[in-house]
C-alpha cells in the first residue's frame, strides 16, 4: 500500500512538474505520458517510441526535455541497450547541469554495462565503467564493491583490497563484501610474500657465512605468476545487486504466478538493492509470483518465505493447466 501511494505521488508530482516546464502543447505532453504509462506497464519498446516523439517535436523546455531524455534512457536501460541509456543521461545533464536524477542513472547504467562486460570477458571496458562509476558517485559502494571483485578475479590484490576496504566502510552491513575482503586481504599478503623473496638462510655453527655481495650483483629474481585465486560466489554477476534505475515506477498485485531463476540471484527482504540479503536462489529455482513493486517481484520460496528479487533475472514458466 505504502509503495502503491509512492507511485501515485511520482506520477502526480510528473504531471505537475511538466505542467510548469512544458509549452503549451498537448502532443509533447501527451507522447511523455503515454511514455509514462508504457513504461508502468513494462512495454520498453513503446516507451521508447514515445519519448523519442516528444525528443523530435523540438518544442519542449530545456527543464523537460531533459526529464524526457532521462525517462528515455530509464526504458533503454531497462531494455539492455546500456550505451544509449549513457546518451541519454549525458543529454539530461547537458540540458540541467548536477542534475543528481540524471547523475544516479548514469551512475547505475555504467554498473550494469560493466557487468555485462565481464560476462563477455571483457574486462577493461568493465573497469573503464566502473571507474566512470566511482567518479560520477564517490560515496556509493556498488562500483567499488564490483571493481574490487573484478581486481581479485584478475590477480591485482592490492587494488582489490583498496577498493573493498572502501566498499565496507560505506556499507558495513552488506553481508557480500566481508568474504570478498578477506579474500583479498590473504591475496595480498601472499603476493606482498612472493614480491620479497625468500628469507636469507643463517648459516650454522661451523659453516662459513656467505661472501658478502653488492645490491648491484644480486640476481635479479624471476618474475612470479600468483597462484590463481579462488573467489567467493560472484558478486559482480548477482543480479539483485544491480540496482534499478529512478524513473518511471509501476507496482501490481495479483494472482500467484509460477518462475524460475535466469542465474544464482540474491533474494532481498526489500524491493530495493539497500535491502539485506535474506537467501540466494540458486540458478533454477521454482517460486511463486504475486506481485511486483519498483521493478522487484515479491516470491514465495517453498518454505512458506518471502523475499524480492529484481524482475530481470526471473522468467514466468507456462501457466498450469
């Protein structure tokens, strides 16, 4: 009930922000809030479509023009398509400068795009979107909870544990953070040991000591490989911990409907990537459906328990006869 409400005042207050910034004309009003509705009803493509409209018609202000593109890319994020969410963001804030709606969304869609880089194993890119990330949102830990983890994956320890510390000490009680930074933390002891060598040997009673030599004659030691290192389940590919763009926001309640887990899923006690972990669905898993708030679908495990988890990374499975 409380997010029903929250969705009513978002729309009310929409419609009267662009009852002030918008010109008088019907069709620009009309193409954003049919865009609106498209979005609330999870029809991206025609949120899009409707935005775009309103974008082309060249007659809005520069205040709702930039609401328009920021809308535009909450629907093309949500449709995967991650580099014109970006276009979008960056439209918004030339037109509103510090614009912190417009800031957050961009924020979130270069996470998403890294994430989706390092399935591909692309992993520069990835570190290049989580740099832009941490830079457009010093104070948020996702970025560098995902950053530090891809570190780990590729052998760099000390960055990892860098931008880990930072993550924990923004969010202490994220429960996925503390296992990684151990991790991290025995990494980099190890590769700080292998990087000074082994310890010289003391010679024993009776045995002569070992010519002293110069800094200049000592070998130069082989570099060392670290040894591979095991990773805690991967965070930077746990789909509830993406967070869902601001925007437009739809929220149903109906009858109970079967689904199954894309991939292992974190299940949140909040329609809200801020809300704690309380299981993680395994890649498969069967659960009940019956409602649906700010992108984040409400399902009843087996055991009778209730938890969230971000609609995209659970598909509906045929209707019972």
């Amino acid at each position: 009930m409380v997010e029903r409400r929250r969705a009513h005042l978002l729309a009310a207050l929409t419609a009267a922000m662009l009852a002030v910034v918008l010109p008088v004309r019907a069709d620009s009003v009309s193409d954003v809030h049919t865009g609106n509705a498209a979005f609330g009803e999870g029809r991206y493509e025609a949120a899009v479509d409707a935005f775009t409209r309103a974008i082309l018609a060249g007659d809005l202000s520069p205040e709702a023009m930039a609401i328009t593109f920021n809308n535009r890319g909450v629907a093309y994020s949500e449709l995967g398509d991650y580099d014109r969410a970006i276009q979008d963001y960056a439209q918004a804030l030339k037109l509103v400068p510090g614009d912190p709606t417009a800031i957050k969304n961009m924020r979130i869609a270069h996470i998403r795009r890294a994430t989706s880089e390092t399935r591909l194993g692309e992993q520069d890119q990835a570190l290049a979107d989580y740099d832009r990330a941490v830079e457009l949102d010093p104070s948020h830990p996702l970025a560098y909870l995902r950053r530090g983890q891809l570190q780990l994956e590729r052998g760099n320890a000390a960055a990892a544990l860098t931008d880990l510390t930072r993550a924990q000490a923004l969010d202490p009680a994220n429960a996925d953070i503390g296992p990684l930074l151990a991790e991290a933390q025995r990494a980099a002891a190890e590769q700080a040991k292998l990087a000074a060598g082994p310890a010289p040997e003391t010679p024993g009673p009776g045995q002569p000591a070992p010519p002293a030599t110069t800094e200049r004659s000592q070998p130069t030691p082989a570099p060392t490989v670290p040894p591979s290192l095991p990773t805690a389940p991967p965070v930077a590919a746990a789909p509830t911990a993406v967070e869902p763009a601001a925007g437009p926001v739809s929220e149903s309640i109906g009858p109970e409907r079967r689904y199954r887990a894309l991939s292992d899923v974190n299940l949140r006690d909040g329609p809200s990537n801020d809300a704690a972990r309380i299981d993680t669905l395994a890649q498969g898993t069967e659960v009940q459906v019956d409602g649906e708030s700010l992108g984040w679908l409400r399902v009843r495990l087996p055991d009778q328990r209730y938890g969230y988890v971000y609609k995209r990374w659970l598909e509906p499975l045929p209707t019972q006869p």
